[in-house]
C-alpha cells in the first residue's frame, strides 16, 4: 500500500487578510450589545454625508465649483479636497468600532514597542471623549447656524444653497447630514460603555 505523503495547504493570503481583519474587529466579549451597534452605526450615519459632498461637488457642480472652494489654496482643487474630507471622515468615524473590537483592547503585534500590549483605558477613553464633546459641538453649531442662514465662520450661505436649484435637493442635503448630529452623542455613550467595561476587568 503506498502513502502519499501529506502537505499542508497555506491559505491564500487574501484568505489570511481577511481572516485577521475578521479576528481583530469581532466584538470584544462583555461589550453591551447596544455599544456594539452604536459603534458599528457610526460609520453609516456619517456615510451619506460623505456621499453628498462627493456627488455634488464633484459631479454636479459646475467646474467643481463649491462652497468650501473660496476658502482653498491655489494648489488644491476642490475635488481632491472634498474627496480626501470625506474618506478621513470615515476613517475618524470607523474608530469608533475599536471600542467594542479586539484591536481596541490590544495593540496590533505590527507596531513598534506597544505591539502585543494592552491599550492602557485612559489611551483610548480620553481621545474618545474628547472626540465626542467636539463632534457634539460641532455639530450642534453647524445646524443653529445652517438655521441662521451663515456658515460657521458667520459668513452668509450662497443663496442656492442647499436646493441645488429644487426643493429635492435640499430634502436630500438635510437627510444626509441630519445623522451627523447623533455621531458625537453616540460616540459618547460607547466611550463611557468602554470605560465601565475595561474598569471592571
């Protein structure tokens, strides 16, 4: 009887990626299951905001043409602008998942000196509380002065804005960023569930 001998399979290492990725944003076990779903929620209210400012500034409007243009140097158009705010915008809001995953509890092993260690409470509590108290007031103010008709430098808004020229646009400008204004309250309260968690443990 002849034997064939036995080799062992390494994954692909897409599979490998993606069966880290997977590992280190499983949610952490004790967290509140409302934590879990504030926190992966947070990336989506902040979404259609992001997907706004991409579709009107870089495809609707005319040359590129936008309110935050006036305020840009010479050397950076205002497409590259508003599509680099919105992916960093996403990426801020896509922390928030690290208060109820594993890489909120422990660094990656891929950094230097912390890797493998725990992430201390104070490291990740008090960015994300603070983070929280300026997103709330940010928002906060953007809407009272939207409301007010200025920007938030006090400066008169541009007389089409938001319609895009229809009362369509401007439902769908107020029903993208409408969920802004829960993005630092919500924060808040997965950041205190992070706290009450990793104190007791």
């Amino acid at each position: 009887m002849t034997t064939h001998p036995t080799h062992t399979v390494t994954p692909p290492r897409a599979g490998r990626l993606r069966a880290a990725w997977t590992a280190a944003h499983a949610p952490v076990a004790g967290a509140p299951r409302w934590a879990r779903v504030a926190a992966y929620g947070i990336p989506f209210l902040v979404l259609p905001s992001s997907v706004w400012r991409i579709v009107t500034v870089v495809f609707l409007a005319p040359d590129g043409a936008g309110a935050e243009g006036g305020a840009l140097p010479s050397w950076l158009p205002v497409e590259v602008y508003v599509c680099l705010l919105s992916l960093v915008s996403e990426a801020v809001a896509f922390t928030a998942v690290g208060l109820v995953a594993t890489w909120g509890e422990v660094f990656p092993r891929w950094l230097p000196l912390v890797g493998g260690r725990r992430v201390p409470v104070p490291g990740a509590v008090v960015p994300a509380a603070l983070g929280a108290v300026a997103l709330t007031a940010l928002w906060t103010v953007a809407a009272v002065s939207e409301a007010r008709g200025v920007t938030l430098t006090g400066e008169p808004l541009p007389s089409d804005f938001p319609t895009m020229g229809s009362a369509l646009g401007a439902s769908v400008f107020y029903a993208s960023y409408a969920p802004l204004l829960l993005w630092g309250p919500l924060l808040g309260a997965v950041t205190v569930a992070y706290w009450r968690r990793r104190r007791r443990t």
